[in-house]
C-alpha cells in the first residue's frame, strides 16, 4: 500500500521545474519578440485614456483624410478623427475580444474534454459527437452565425468567437487524458480510494495544462482576426467605438486617396497576431518535456 500511496503522490506536475521552462523560453529569440510585441500593444490598451492623444470619436471637418503628420502623425479618417488615437482604443477591443473569447472557450470546452476523456462510454460518445458536428463548420463562419443571431455587439461578438472556438478545446482536453489517465499515478491514486473529482483536479488536469496553455495562446491570435472580421462586417463593435475591424471597413472605400487608413490597422492586427503565434510556438518548445 505504501508503494501506491508514493506512486500516486510523485505524479508529474505541470509546475515541474519551471526554472528550465523559463530558461527555454527565455533562449527563444522569436518567443521574446513576440512576447515583447503583446506588452507593448497590451500596455497602449491599458494606458490609453492617460496617453496625450485626441479624443478618439472627435471629429473634424477641416482634417478630413489628412495624410500623416506632425498634427496627426498616422493621419486622419474620412470624419477627421486621429487615426493613432482610434488604433490605440481599438487595441483594447481586439485584445479584450482575444482573451475573453478565449476564456469562454477554455471554461466550457476544458470540463467536457475532461469529462468525455476520464469517464469514457456514454457520455464520451455523446460529447465526442456533438464536438465532431461543430468541427464540421468552419470556424468562421459558425463565428458570424452566432454573432447576428446574438445582435451586433463587442460582447455578442466575443461570446460567438467562444462558443465557435470551445470544441478545439474539448477534442484537445480528451485526447490529452485518454493520454494521461492510463499512467501509473492515476492508477495509484484510483487504488487508494481518491474520489473521481479529486483525481481530474489533483492528478489530471495539472498534467494536460501544459498543451491546453499553448492552444490558448495561438487561438487568441485566431479570436483577434475573428473580431476583426466581425467588426468589418457590422457585426462586432459598433460605431463609432474605434475597432482595428470596423477602421479597415471604412478604409477600403478609400484605398486610393488615403491609403494609411487601411494600412495602419491592417499593420496593428499583423504584428498582434504574429505576436501571440510567436509567443504560443515558443510556449510549446519550451513545455515540452521531451527537448532538453
């Protein structure tokens, strides 16, 4: 008995020298500049309404579409507001629309696939089934069904980019424990009489936390192009609350006489995106427990 009890209790831990995790991350190059890329964007987002910038829906009849300047240094829009201002404020829609969609998505998709994957028959089927039928549809396209039959809001938005993104999640959680759940701790801590509950929480999840983490990170990047699409067609934030999505809508009927109001915005959701994809590439090396 003692045996199982020590068996049970050295379960690997997800927390497991975090010092050689940090130490990897830290030597990848392409990790840190897209970690750098996040706080710069993230630290605009937070600071915006302390930063010297204009009022972001203030308009200008005499600055119409005014190219980049000392005044206005990424020009203005077809209303004369200050572009940089809205692209700061639109910073904390794309970013907020990131992580809340993805965190809708980790606390729904996270318990079924823990669920489906321990438990098995039944109620494995069932979910597997459900989660094989919304993988079907494209990701998008389940996106801005949801959002227009919610309304068209920022927060309808963000819940439809969740909802659409949750079964990536359950498929990952399940494949992760059908994985884990067969290792000799879980049998150990199953001999000794441990509920169920504590087993997933204790043993399980702290063992798939790692994987889950990553494909957190590169679907945020996923979620802020989904915001963005919805903003372009209407159906995420609402004017005129500034939205990178909804400032290249107006730009392209304007791509020839001020190019800068597409540039700009298109250029802030490239360097985001490419940010958060670096960052999750560097997560998964560095988590790895089989790269030295």
């Amino acid at each position: 008995m003692s045996t199982i009890v020590q068996t049970a209790a050295a379960a690997p831990s997800a927390k497991r020298a975090p010092n050689r995790a940090w130490r990897k991350l830290k030597a990848n190059k392409g990790a840190l500049i897209g970690l750098g890329i996040i706080l710069f964007f993230t630290v605009l987002a937070a600071f915006a309404p302390l930063l010297p910038i204009p009022d972001p829906v203030a308009t200008s009849w005499s600055a119409i579409r005014k190219a980049p300047s000392a005044a206005h240094w990424l020009g203005t829009d077809d209303l004369g507001r200050d572009i940089l201002s809205r692209m700061i404020w639109g910073a904390r829609a794309s970013l907020m629309a990131g992580i809340f969609s993805v965190a809708i998505a980790v606390a729904i998709g996270v318990p079924f696939g823990l669920v489906s994957g321990y438990y098995g028959g039944w109620i494995d089927q069932i979910i597997s089934r459900i989660t094989e039928a919304f993988l079907a549809m494209p990701f998008l396209i389940t996106a801005i069904a949801l959002a227009a039959f919610l309304g068209p809001s920022l927060t309808n938005a963000m819940i439809a980019i969740g909802l659409s993104a949750t079964p990536v999640f359950v498929r990952l959680t399940r494949g992760q424990v059908l994985a884990v759940k067969t290792e000799e701790y879980v049998e150990g801590a199953r001999s000794i009489g441990l509920r169920h509950f504590s087993i997933i929480t204790r043993y399980i999840l702290p063992n798939v936390f790692a994987p889950i983490l990553v494909q957190a990170t590169l679907t945020i990047a996923t979620a802020i192009i989904a915001e963005a699409s919805l903003s372009f067609l209407g159906l995420g934030q609402q004017p005129p609350a500034p939205s990178w999505g909804s400032m290249l809508n107006v730009a392209k009927n304007y791509l020839e006489q001020a190019p800068w109001m597409a540039m700009w915005p298109g250029a802030a959701i490239f360097l985001v995106v490419i940010g958060f994809n670096l960052l999750g590439d560097g997560l998964r090396d560095a988590l790895d427990p089989r790269e030295a």
